[in-house]
C-alpha cells in the first residue's frame, strides 16, 4: 500500500495489489476505513500487558511521565507552526527535515530524562507529538473538504 507515494490508499491500487477486484474489496469490508482498520489491526497484534507496577517508585515515575505527555499535547497542539514543521520533517530525506526530526527525538529523550524516566518514555513523548501531527491534518483535511462543499 506504500508503494503509490500519491494515494496510498486508493481502492483501484488496493485491489491491483491484493490481485483482487474492487467490488470483492467492498463486499468483503464494506468500505475503504473498514479494511484500513482491519490491516491494521492484523498487522499490530495488541501488546500484553505486564503486571502492574507495585512499586511506588515506578508508580511515581508513570504519573509524572502522564503529566508530561499531558502538557507537552496542549503546548503542541498551541503551536500549529511547530506541528506543520515537524510533521514535515518526519520521513523525509531534505537535511533540513533530518535535522528536524533528530531535536525532536533529542528534545523527547531529554524531557523523559528529566521526568526520570527511560527510552520508552521518550518514544511515548515522540507518540504524542506524531498524535497532535495527525489531528492538525486530519482537521485541515476536514477543513478543506467543508470548503468544497
């Protein structure tokens, strides 16, 4: 599905793809969402979750790491700018963008650090900047698609 960089998603290059028809794609998932859901979900299994944590230490760490990723999504979500950029930035090959992604990635393992906690937490943190990307595009999207109308 990545390989069309221009619409990844099209039901003609879904089919083409799959070697099936566009018509046994709506038959079998109803719609385009319902199989996008459906090939994610077969591709990321869900996680099993551990034990909780008992110890008040890591209890400690958890609810400050939420409180982080609390405030670092509404100061994100503030600077429509810094989200254009940033999203930008992210998989792209421009050095300028490279430069980009990797203070993003730094600022996320310093701010983990700071909350005392590790690597998962700074890719969590990096989570919820990628989540303030995709509702910024998702509302331009919609966005556009009322101005159409």
């Amino acid at each position: 599905m990545t390989e069309s960089r221009a619409n990844p998603l099209s039901p003609s290059d879904i089919a083409r793809h799959a070697q099936v028809s566009k018509a046994l794609i709506y038959k079998h998932f109803g719609s385009l969402d319902a199989l996008v859901d459906d090939a994610i979900r077969s591709r990321l299994q869900l996680l099993e979750l551990g034990p909780q944590a008992d110890h008040e230490a890591e209890v400690e760490v958890l609810g400050r790491v939420l409180r982080v990723a609390s405030k670092l999504r509404e100061d994100v979500q503030n600077q429509p700018e810094l989200i254009d950029l940033i999203g930008w930035s992210f998989g792209n090959p421009d050095p300028r963008a490279v430069n980009v992604t990797e203070a993003v990635q730094r600022f996320c393992k310093e701010l983990a650090a700071r909350a005392g906690a590790g690597a998962e937490a700074a890719t969590f943190f990096l989570g919820v900047i990628t989540s303030a990307i995709c509702d910024r595009r998702k509302g331009t999207f919609e966005e556009t698609q009322k101005d159409r109308s």
